[in-house]
C-alpha cells in the first residue's frame, strides 16, 4: 500500500500555484457579481424614491380634499413660493412640516397650517446637513436655472 501512494504522489497540503489559481477564481467570480449587486441597489434608490414621491402627492392631495388649498406658505407670493425668498432660503421642508403636522410657533402659531392636526405624511424625514443619505431631498432641483433653495 505505501509503494501505491508513494507512486500515485500522495500530498497532505495545497501547493502555492493551486492557492493562486483558487484565490484568482474568486476574483473573477466577485468582479462578474459585483456590477449587478450595484444594478440591484441602484434599482432599489429608484424605488424608494418614486414610493417617497407617491406619498408626498398622497399626502398634499388629501391635505387638499381637506382644507380646499395647497399647502403652501400664503405669506410668500408668486415665484418666491417656489424658489424661496431673493436673498434668503426656502425650502420644501415647509410643506412636509405641514403634512406630518409639526407644530413650530416659528411659522405655524395657532396650527394656522394644519389646524386639525392631521397627519396626512409620515415617510421619512428630509435630508440632513448631517447624514446626507438619510431620507430625501427637499431643496435639489432648479428653476429656469435658479435653485430651488
């Protein structure tokens, strides 16, 4: 039996060529699988954001069913409401605080906005300076090539 084995080359480890060619194939197998693990999670941003853009338009379309009005700043007139006040900010958070019903006396003394009180949204919150992944953009677009701040 020990002339078989010795004739047959028996070894009890892995050479260093077999532990490159092994190491080579997992290589190539993760660079064939990483793109379409990036195709997945870019399809999965695009999802979310077109489900958080539905619930946005759900939410200011009952708001509307509910008090007959968009919700909008009414202190603000004309292109101000969309790209924001001529030397200062504006943003759409306005309009998200009005439908999660956030009460702030800065801007909504009285519930002015949403005297309900009703919740007609409460998706996820808007992005912060902070952690620029978490929930979604409310000041990222332009107008007539101004920005909407």
């Amino acid at each position: 039996m020990d002339d078989l084995t010795k004739k047959l080359g028996a070894r009890g480890a892995f050479t260093l060529i077999e532990l490159l060619v092994v190491i080579t194939i997992i290589a190539i197998l993760m660079a064939l699988l990483f793109p379409a693990f990036q195709g997945v999670q870019n399809q999965a941003k695009r999802t979310q954001a077109k489900n958080d853009t539905t619930q946005v338009v759900t939410a200011v379309n009952a708001y509307f069913t509910e008090y007959g009005k968009m919700p909008v700043d009414d202190t603000k007139q004309g292109f101000d409401t969309l790209a924001g006040d001529p030397g200062g900010t504006y943003d759409n958070a306005f309009i998200l605080n009005i439908l999660r019903a956030i009460d702030d006396t800065n801007w909504n003394a009285g519930n002015k906005y949403n005297p309900k009180q009703i919740v007609f949204f409460s998706g996820s919150d808007a992005k912060s300076a902070t952690n620029p992944r978490s929930g979604f953009a409310t000041q990222d677009a332009t107008v007539n090539g101004v920005a909407i701040k």
